[in-house]
C-alpha cells in the first residue's frame, strides 16, 4: 500500500485520500448547508451544524493488511453528537448510533456491559505516536496491571469504542485524539448505556483531547487511575 507521512508524523494513504474525496462529495450533495470536517481537510466549517469524518482510522493497520480499520463519520449540532456510523468494511461491521434510540450493529441493539468491579475488566489504552502520552499511559498501564486489570492497544480509536458499546471490552482510555476519531463512538457508548468523559471525569468535548469511555460501572475507578498518572507526571 503506497503511503506518506503527515506533518504530525501519522500515516496518510491514497486510500485515506479517495474515502475522503467520496464520502465528502456525497456529503456535499445531500447536505449543501451543512459544514464537514475531516481528518484529511477541512472541507467547510461554517455553521452549528456539522459532519466530522475520519475517512480510514487505524491507517497504520489498513496499509499493513491488518482489517482491524474503520470509516468514522458522525453528525453534530451545536458541538453535541447526534448520530454516530462506525463501518469496518474489512469485517463487515456496521455500528450505528443516534441520539435517544440506541446503538446497534449490524441491525441489533447492543449494550455496554456489566462488569462491576476492575480487576474483572478488559480496557483498551492507545499510547499515541507522542513521547509525553507514551509515559503517561506507562503509568496508567502499570496502574491498571497493578490491580489485575487485562489491557491492550489496537491502534483504532473508533473500533476500540465500539468494543465498549458492545460490551467486547469495558473501558477505553486515550490522553489526546481528535474530533474525527471520536465523535460518533463517544455517542455509540453513551446509547449503548456507557460513560464518556474527558481525563478529570468531566463532561467530554469532543473537540478537545483526553476521553475514558466505560460501561459506566468501573468509571470512577478508571477516573482515578488516570487522574493519579496526570497528577504525577504533573509533580516531575
């Protein structure tokens, strides 16, 4: 797979530049009044009402053949999520999302789950490409290990929270990420009956860097964790 790299050091391939170009054309057709932002441009930003689109998210492991990839695309009103489509063409999953009628995939609702206690949860922490956010989540990582928490990365921010919605995996946590990588798993979470916030446990912007997604049971705990890792990097 031919490829390049962003100024930001990520993978960018003709494939990220075609799904961009095709989805944000159909875009423009059937919604001329509404901006889009993408991850590979910006295409209009004006207006309240907005859709944000990752065109390939988890690119390093579409250009390596691994299918664990996603289209990302959600519709956004006044900064609020309002429907959220996760589709993993390489599976053939397909999650949808809108705001007060549930989550689903592949066409049935699905539930965050019900794991009560952390040393009983599967987590999924992305250490980012940055030196700084690879330490942090070190920390964390030990943190979680330390209580007998199971972990792994997979390298797609939009597929990882659709793990939580589905109850696949119990929490995801990120230090950074964008707009286009989130925007409709955070609401497939939160119709699914999860909790999304950012890294204080405040209410998620999904504009700004740092989200804990959870079935909602062990955020608190997760909360914590992540709070304690942020302190003492802070105390450096």
């Amino acid at each position: 797979m031919a490829h390049n790299f962003k100024e930001d050091h990520s993978l960018l391939t003709e494939g990220d530049r075609s799904a961009h170009a095709m989805i944000t054309e159909g875009l423009t057709k059937a919604f001329p009044d509404h901006a889009i932002v993408s991850e590979e441009g910006q295409t209009r930003v004006a207006g309240n009402e907005l859709w944000v689109l990752d065109p390939i998210d988890g690119t390093s492991n579409f250009a390596t053949g691994v299918p664990h990839f996603a289209v990302s695309l959600a519709f956004v009103r006044n900064g609020i999520p309002e429907i959220g489509i996760v589709y993993a063409p390489a599976k053939g999953h397909v999650f949808v999302a809108e705001r007060g009628s549930g989550s689903f995939f592949n066409g049935a609702r699905i539930h965050v789950s019900n794991t009560g206690h952390l040393s009983a949860a599967r987590t999924l922490l992305d250490p980012g490409r940055k030196t700084e956010s690879r330490k942090i989540h070190g920390r964390i990582i030990a943190a979680l290990r330390a209580q007998g928490v199971e972990q792994e990365g997979r390298w797609c921010a939009a597929l990882d929270l659709c793990a939580v919605a589905s109850g696949e995996r119990d929490a995801f946590v990120h230090r950074g990420l964008n707009a286009w990588d989130i925007a409709a798993g955070v609401l497939l979470v939160e119709e699914a009956g999860g909790l999304v916030t950012d890294l204080q446990g405040n209410s998620k912007d999904i504009f700004q860097p740092g989200i804990i997604a959870t079935n909602g049971n062990i955020h608190a705990e997760v909360t914590r964790i992540v709070r304690e890792a942020l302190r003492y990097d802070e105390s450096d």
